[in-house]
C-alpha cells in the first residue's frame, strides 16, 4: 500500500463532507440522474471504490442489499463507519486496502461505483473497476476547479494549479474499447468558508498532495489578505464533474 498518499487522505478525512439525508444535495442530484438514466440500487450488491467517508455510500445502502465500501484511508472510513452506526445501517462492509490490491475474489457485483476518487486511474485500474460488476457508474472530475485562491497560492510556489480530469481518461479509454456509455455533465457552484486554521490546513494539503513543498509563510501572506470580518476565509469554486455509467 501506499503510505504516502494513504497519509494524505487520512489528513483531509477530519474536514471532508460527510453524509447528510439533504434531498436537494449535489449527491442527491447525482443519484438522481443515475436514477433518470434507468438504474435502481434496490436490493443491488454495490461496490464503492473510494468510498471516503460514504456520502454516497449511505446514500445506496439505504435501498441496496449489500454495500462493500472500500479505500485506502483508514480515517475516511472510521467516519463512514461511525455515521452508519449511528443511523443504524448495517448493510456495509468496509475494506481498508487500495483498489488495485483489492481481493475481488471472483466476485462480480451488480453496480460498482467510483465517485471522485483517484482510485480508478490507470489502464489496469479501469480494466478492473469495469470487470468488477455489470454497471458502472463513475464521476469524476471534468478539467474545471475554478478557484482564484488555488491559483494564487500555486503561482506564489512557482507552479500553475490545473484541475484533475479523470472523466476524459475514462471516456477516452471507453471509446477505444468501443463500450457505449451514458454521459451527463455536472456544475457545482461551491462556497466554503473556514476558520484561518482550517484554511491554512486544506491550501497546505492541496500543495503537498502535488507534491510541492508548502511556504507556511506564502500562504499566511495570500489568505491574510481575504480574511472576512470574521477572520474566516471564503473559498468559492466553480467545479465541473462528468458523471459516466455503462
Ligand atoms: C475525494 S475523496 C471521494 C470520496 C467519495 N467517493 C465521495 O464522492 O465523496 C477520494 C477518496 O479516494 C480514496 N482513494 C484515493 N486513491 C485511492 C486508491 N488508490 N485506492 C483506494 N482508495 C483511494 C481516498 O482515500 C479518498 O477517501
């Protein structure tokens, strides 16, 4: 396993969205969508590559028979653990492992499902996540994460933030293996707003999740000047996401 990465996350579980029964949520309207394109996870056995902390994955187990939720993050999944606890789910299981070390075990569920995970990344990932059930539903990233402060703070370490785009990779290597998919585009106008602490943190993770060396110094000096009257910081972004099934 990745230690180094499976850090990262574990970093972000802490301050990561976590499941909310919201009915007009960006997941809800994502499910909803997966609905419109004929899908039901009633009764289904569903796998969740990247699970997190089960935004989805609560989500699907409330109708589905059996979830297997799995990442590489152990701190993502406490949490999802702890919120199926509390609302009484019983239907998940978890599995602390990568997905490419992941033990199908011959086994091949009715959907599988990859939700903004860089899990699902490599040729032998996506062979993988596509031999893993009979439909599959991915969303992921589409090239925009329009965020001025993101820019800001990567240009200040001599470098240019750009947006991840798994949803091209897929498409792209959905065509050359000639599998028809559905496609519906998705764009989330996001606003957050954290303490300076918690700013500084999530900008810190960002630059060291691509590898940068954070200035602490740098960033202080960025957000210093969009503190609100609150001493917060207000982050907008523009995000837009391709949602894939086939
Ligand atoms: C942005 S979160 C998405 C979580 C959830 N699917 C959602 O839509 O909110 C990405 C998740 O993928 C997990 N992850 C990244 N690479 C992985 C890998 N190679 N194997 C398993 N999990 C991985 C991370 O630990 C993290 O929990």
């Amino acid at each position: 396993m990745n230690n180094k990465k499976t850090n990262k996350w574990d970093e972000k579980a802490k301050n990561y969205a976590r499941y909310s029964p919201c009915k007009n949520s960006f997941e809800a309207n994502v499910l909803e969508a997966v609905k419109k394109m004929g899908i039901s996870f009633e009764d289904k056995t569903i796998l969740d590559v990247g699970c997190g902390t089960g935004v989805y994955t609560i989500r699907v187990a409330k109708v589905a028979k059996s979830v297997d939720g799995l990442d590489f993050s152990q701190n993502m999944l406490q949490i999802l653990r702890d919120d199926a606890l509390d609302l009484g789910i019983e239907n998940i299981k978890t599995h602390h492992t990568t997905w490419s070390d992941f033990d199908m075990k011959n086994r091949i569920y009715d959907i599988a499902l990859c939700t903004m995970s860089p899990a699902v990344k490599s040729e032998k990932e996506l062979e993988k996540f596509h031999s893993s059930a009979s439909i599959k539903i991915y969303l992921g990233w589409a090239g925009v994460r329009d965020n001025t402060i993101l820019d800001d703070l990567f240009l200040a370490h001599n470098s240019v933030y750009t947006p991840p785009n798994g949803a091209k990779r897929v498409k792209k290597w959905l065509q050359t293996e000639d599998i028809k998919y559905q496609l519906e585009n998705f764009e989330e106008l996001k606003i957050k707003i954290r303490s300076f602490k918690e700013a500084v943190e999530n900008y810190t993770w960002h630059l060291n999740v691509r590898g940068l060396e954070p200035d602490t110094k740098k960033i202080k000096k960025i957000l210093e000047s969009l503190r609100d009257e609150d001493g917060n910081i207000r982050e907008q972004t523009i995000n837009k996401m391709d949602l894939i099934v086939w």
